[in-house]
C-alpha cells in the first residue's frame, strides 16, 4: 500500500476474513486478543474494516486421528484505497543501478524476532518470539514519509521487508533490476539479516540519500524510527557483503552531503561475493521444477536458460505516441464511424476493446451473438468490427470453433458476415479467441493450434511489426518493437493450406528487438510463446482491411498496463504505443467516409 500514493491513511479501508477453530478450547480466546489488537491499531492509524468473512469452524476429525486436524487461527486483510493517479506507484526493481543506495525505514525500533519466519522452518523450528507492531505511531510515521518524499518524487523503487527478512528482500529488488548489490549489513548477524518485523526499504539517489535519511528521522521527534543504509547497488552482478556500516553515509549530523559518501573499498573490506544471477537461478528452480511437471520439458529448459541472464525487454517506438485530437475531427465535422465490439457466450476482454476504441474516438456498440441472431442488431450499420478475445463457448471443441459454427452454420448470418467483409469501407480486429475467429471463417490465412509448451501462456511478450505489411491499422507503426499482453493456450500459427503470406505483419522479438528464430527443438521460446511458424503473432488479409493477432493490444492502451516500462520511456510516452493501432482505424474511416 506504502508503494501508490494513495489519498490519505485514513481512507484505507480493509476487508478482514478471520479463520479459527473457533469449536475447540482455546481458539476463540486467541481470535478475541488478535481482534482487540487490530482494533487498537486501526483505532491508532484512523482505519476501519469494512467487510469480510469469518470461518470459524476450521477443525475436523478424520479416522484413525486422536486429535482434530485443526487450521491454524488467521487473519487475511486486504487494504484498498483511493488512488489519484494510477501512474504513481513503486515498483521494487532497482532503477538506477551504481548511482542509489538502499534505505531501510525500521518502525520496529531495531528488533529482530525470529519466530514464525522463513529462516525458522528452513531449519524446521518455530521460534519463540515472533515479530510485532509494539509501537503504532512509527509505523504512521514511517508509511506518511514515504508518501510524502513518493510525491516529490525522491524514491526510485518501494519493497517490504517481507518474508525472509532484510536480505532476501533486498536480493528480490536485485534480481528484478538486474544488478548488483554491496550489502552493508553484517552477515553473522542472523538476526539483522533474517527478522520479519514489519520495515520499508526504499531506493533513493546516491546524491539524496543523507538528506533523505536525516528527513526521515527528523519526522520522529521522540527518535523511535531508525532509518539506515543497507545496500548500495551496482552496476555489474555481483552481490558482495561489506559488513554494517549504520551511520557511514551520512556520517555525524552535521556532515555535508558531499562528505557522506565513504569509500567502501576503504572502510568496508568485502566478506562475501555471490553472482546475482546464481542466486536468481536458485530463487526460479523451484518454479522450473514445477513447470517441468505440467508443461513442456524442452521448453521449460529453453526458458531457464534464456532466464539466467536476461537484460530487460528493449522497445523501439520509431513514431511519437500522442492522444487523439477529438478537436480535429469536429471541425472537419466528419460523422463518427461506429465499431461494433463483438462477443459470445464466454468472451473476454470486451470492456477493454470498448475503451481503446473510444479513446480512438470512435462510436462504440457492445453486441453480443445472439443480437445478431435474434436480428436486433445487423452489420450492415457498422464500419468495423472487433472479434475480442476468451474462451468463447469454454473452447469445448476447439479454439473459436464453436463461435465460427454459429456463424458458419446460419446461412442468413454467414451471408451476413460476408457482406460486412466484402464491403470496401469496413475492417475487422480480431484479437486471441477472435484471432482464431477470424482465421476459420477465411477472412484471414493460417490456423491457431496448441502452444508448442503444452500450457496456456500469460505473459509479456516483445513483438516486431514489420515494414511493408497491408495492415492499415499498423501504418505508421513499422519497425516499432513494443511490449504486449499474450494469453493463449492455442496461438501456435500453421498454414496448412500453404497460404502462408510473403509478408507477415508483426513477429515475435526477443529481447533486443529482434525477431525469434524458431527453428531449434524449443521453437523460439519463451520470447516466441506459442512456437509460431516464423515467429507469426498476427496475419492480415491481402487488402489490408481485416487484421488478426493472438497478442492483446487492448490490455496494453494504458501505460499503466505494461508489465515493464523503464522510466526512459514513462517520462517521454504521453500515452501507450498501441492507441496508434486504433487511431489508425479511426483515420482511415474518415478517408472512406470523403
């Protein structure tokens, strides 16, 4: 929550769901003390639940067993608030690496419990202490610093100190920047190291970090919140351990920030050096070992590999993404084109069509199948239709088959569609179940079969669009490499027709914006997920007009929608790349229309 700059803390609100034993003795006296300790803090902070769910039978016998199997007495709260821009929130990869330290804000007062934590059952122990919130007022403190120095902009990355204490929270902003780090905590120090109590590590400029720190301390009058330097990151990928070096930045109070900075090969000798990497390959293996298990070996290999020492995913945007100028197109007084945002029984993904083409400017209808069917809405009122995207009919016999029968199969409505496809003023989208829609109703070349992994793919993929493709809606566009939603679980492109086209519009990049080659066992992966022919995310039809990819442009319209947009391109991009794709569509309309 620290991480978004919400409103206020006291417009956080929480939804509670307690589980217990509550039948068996002792059980709801533990639930009474844990309710009036989270009353007297949300009492302390101004916050409130405001709804949720108790289960308070979580016992049960089972043959053969004395005593009740019983779950342990837990508490879930999941905090909401309001937050004014979307835009502004922290992530916990390192940004600036060899130019930030890392500040760790302790509201605990320096405690180091050790019950209950990760490092305890490692060793198969529970502990005795476990960690708490002694103290109310520096948590408030610590949580309204960090909102206020996010709003002046001086923290770079946000994280907990969370499961696995200071030291493996500090790998994870590591191992997600892609650098090192020179530990400044002492590494016989278990407690230090390893504690969970609640603590808040913030990235800040190397240039920043002894005004930033003294602030932080100064907002503690009674001198309860220590905030400290506890790593310094690094351009290469090694994590070396320096000792604790607690005060050094910033030296005495009255040191200039120009003095703070030591030299750490000087007073810091290094006690541990570690390749982020290794460490990162260990933290994944555990994942790989599972993936092995449901998913294809080779590909799970292929990924591993590529995993080790992956770099980031490079966009080239080769245009300037700009909002749409609803000025222009009331003055030229040109009739808004209407799109029809097409779904059936399963689709998803249509709210998210709706709005890019909106933001398009576009007249947006949401029509369902059976409006057509039923003859409530008809085509012929229509410039463009978007075949979105799901699981239409659970994909029971196939991907987009059962849609493509009720159109296919319904003369009155085949005759329909082809009239729509055949007008030289309309166009089409088709995006994922609407990809493989479009593709076996023949508006575009090639079939979508099962993803060369054997598993449905989610992730964030690079695509190249390329130069000299028909595609209308990519005009503009060509040679752009950009980030985009895949999810898919048959996106594999084949043409067994031997209909494969001498262009493809866009390509499957890996991360430096090059196009997969597939030709290996692993077919590309996991930069080309699905293992397409020649790397093929969409296909066009010969006249340019008729567009199906399996990648999601709609759920990446919003910067705010990349799973990964280094800050180069957040300050520069007023808006996604991919709202040219629609406004594409929405200029060539007016064309038609004069």
């Amino acid at each position: 929550m620290a991480a978004a700059r919400i409103s206020v803390l006291t417009d956080i609100k929480c939804e509670g769901n307690w589980m217990v034993a509550g039948k068996l003795p002792g059980e709801l006296v533990g639930m009474y003390e844990a309710a009036e300790a989270l009353s007297n803090t949300f009492i302390a902070f101004g916050m409130a639940i405001d709804g949720g769910k108790d289960s308070v039978s979580m016992a049960a016998r089972c043959p053969g067993e004395l005593q009740p199997v019983r779950a342990p007495l837990t508490l879930v709260l999941s905090g909401y608030a309001p937050v004014p821009d979307v835009n502004r929130v922290l992530t916990p990869d390192i940004k600036r690496p060899g130019e930030s330290v890392i500040l760790l804000i302790d509201p605990s007062q320096g405690a180091q419990r050790l019950g209950g934590s990760a490092l305890a059952q490692v060793f198969g122990q529970l502990g005795d202490a476990c960690p708490d919130l002694d103290d109310h007022e520096p948590l408030r403190i610590a949580f309204e610093a960090v909102q206020e120095l996010h709003q002046r902009q001086q923290l770079l990355a946000y994280h907990d100190r969370s499961d696995g204490g200071v030291v493996v929270s500090l790998l994870e902003m590591a191992f997600a920047g892609n650098c090192g780090l020179d530990i400044l905590l002492d590494p016989q120090n278990i407690g230090e190291l390893f504690t969970e109590e609640v603590g808040l590590l913030v990235e800040v400029q190397m240039s920043e970090a002894h005004s930033v720190r003294h602030w932080i301390q100064s907002q503690d009058p009674a001198q309860r919140l220590r905030c400290m330097e506890v790593a310094r990151t690094r351009r290469d990928t090694l994590i070396q351990f320096r000792g604790n070096l607690e005060g050094a930045v910033t030296g005495s109070s009255s040191s200039s920030s120009s003095s703070s900075v030591i030299d750490l090969g000087e007073r810091a000798p290094i006690t541990l050096t570690v390749d982020m990497r290794d460490l990162r390959a260990i933290w994944e293996e555990t994942s790989f070992q599972l993936d092995a298990l449901q998913a294809n070996p080779i590909c799970v290999e292929a990924e591993r590999r590529a995993c080790y020492d992956r770099r980031g995913l490079m966009y080239s945007v080769p245009y300037t993404p700009k909002r749409t100028d609803a000025k222009k197109y009331r003055k030229t007084g040109s009739r808004t084109p209407r799109v029809m945002i097409l779904r059936e029984e399963g689709s998803n993904g249509d709210r998210e069509m709706a709005a890019a083409f909106h933001l398009a400017g576009f007249q947006v209808h949401d029509v369902a199948m059976r409006d057509i069917l039923a003859g409530r809405v008809h085509l012929d009122a229509f410039q463009g239709i978007a075949f979105v995207g799901g699981f239409s009919f659970a994909d029971v016999l196939g991907s987009g088959k059962g849609w493509a029968g009720v159109i296919r199969f319904r003369p009155e409505v085949a005759a329909q569609f082809e009239r729509f496809r055949s007008r030289p003023d309309t166009f089409s989208l088709g995006v994922c179940n609407g990809c493989q829609l479009m593709a076996l109703l023949g508006w575009v070349p090639g079939r979508f079969v099962r993803n060369e992994s054997e598993r449905f793919e989610s992730r964030f993929s690079l695509v190249r669009i390329n130069p000299d493709n028909p595609a209308m809606m990519l005009r503009g566009m060509e040679n752009a490499v950009l980030g985009v939603w895949v999810s898919h679980g048959e996106g594999r492109a084949i043409f067994p027709a031997g209909d494969r086209p001498d262009i493809i519009p866009m390509q499957y990049a890996d991360d430096h914006g090059q196009v997969v080659s597939v030709t290996g066992r692993n077919r590309g992966y996991p930069f080309c997920p699905n293992g397409s022919v020649d790397a093929v995310a969409a296909v066009v039809s010969p006249d340019g007009r008729h567009l199906a990819m399996m990648p999601h442009p709609e759920r990446t319209i919003h910067l705010w929608n990349w799973a990964y947009l280094p800050e180069e391109h957040r300050r520069v991009w007023e808006v996604s790349p991919w709202l040219r794709l629609f406004q594409n569509a929405r200029e060539w309309c007016d064309k038609q229309a004069t």
